[in-house]
C-alpha cells in the first residue's frame, strides 16, 4: 500500500493533539528548538517571540499574536515533515479540523483550540524572558509589594494570567 503526502499528514495528527506529549507535538517542538533547521531557524523563532513580548508586553495582545505567528509555523513543519507545499500541507490540515468538528458535532472550532496549545509550546521557548518582564512589570505595579515567589506558586497551580483590577473600580 502507498502512503500519500495527505495520508501521512491526517496519520500524524491522530490521537489527542491538546496532549503535550503527542508526538506531533513533540516534534513540533524539536521544529521550533531549531532541530530541523539548524540554530539558526531557533534564534530566529527566539527574536521574533521577544519582538511580541517587547512590542505588546504581558497584555492580551500576546497570546494572540503568537497564536497568529505559530500557525505558518506549523504548516512549514507539516509541510517539511511530508515533503509537500506549503499550500498543501495547509490544505489538508484545515479539512482534517474541519472534518473532526463535524464527525464528532463539536461546537468548537478544533483547530484553534490546537493553535493555542501551539502557541503555548511556542511560549515555552522564551518562558525565562516572558517571566523577566513579567517580574519587571509586577514589580513597577504592586512596588514592595510584588514577590515572585507567590506567583511562582499560582504557576505551578496552572494560573497562566492574572489581570490586576484597582479595588476602586469594582462595583460592590
């Protein structure tokens, strides 16, 4: 039996592709770490993260704009992992989303519920910078006030942000 580029590309993104140890995602990882490419492809994805931190800071912003940065990421990988187009590649993962929606009758759009499981892998290679300005921007808002320590807590309990709201502006 022939494998076709399409085959390969739906095989790979079976199974649950919001697991972190999914293969797929591992090797999406190894992509973005520059072990595909080369350091150079790292230190490239590397700048152009800390360009969005520098840019939008710790806002909302960010996990947006990462999420809209990793997508051609992905494809480029699918695309090298399959030896096909780009265009393809892109092709053929927009219907398997589209398809898995449907078959299962999900409302949500699968596919970006996956982007942003992307877009946190992405993050993790600037996580010691992200918590730099992090740190740096806690500290210039709460003062003497702000320890790293209690947030490093919330981190380990899966808090992945926390908006400050200034007490006189709840309604009470």
């Amino acid at each position: 039996m022939i494998i076709t580029k399409k085959d390969r590309i739906v095989s790979e993104m079976q199974g649950d592709l919001m697991d972190s140890n999914h293969v797929t995602r591992r090797f999406f990882r190894l992509w973005l770490e520059g072990s595909y490419l080369g350091e150079d492809h790292y230190k490239s994805n590397v700048a152009q993260l800390k360009a969005f931190v520098d840019d939008l800071g710790i806002c909302s912003g960010l996990d947006a704009a990462i999420d809209r940065w990793v997508i051609p990421q992905f494809v480029r990988f699918t695309a090298q992992d399959a030896n096909c187009s780009y265009g393809y590649a892109q092709k053929v993962i927009v219907e398997h989303f589209k398809q898995m929606t449907r078959k299962n009758g999900w409302d949500k759009n699968l596919l970006a519920l996956f982007t942003t499981e992307l877009g946190k892998d992405a993050a993790d290679l600037i996580e010691d910078y992200l918590n730099e300005v992090r740190d740096a921007h806690n500290k210039k808002v709460l003062g003497d006030d702000y320890s790293n320590h209690r947030c490093d807590d919330l981190a380990a309990l899966g808090v992945r942000k926390i908006t400050f709201v200034p007490a006189n502006t709840l309604e009470v």
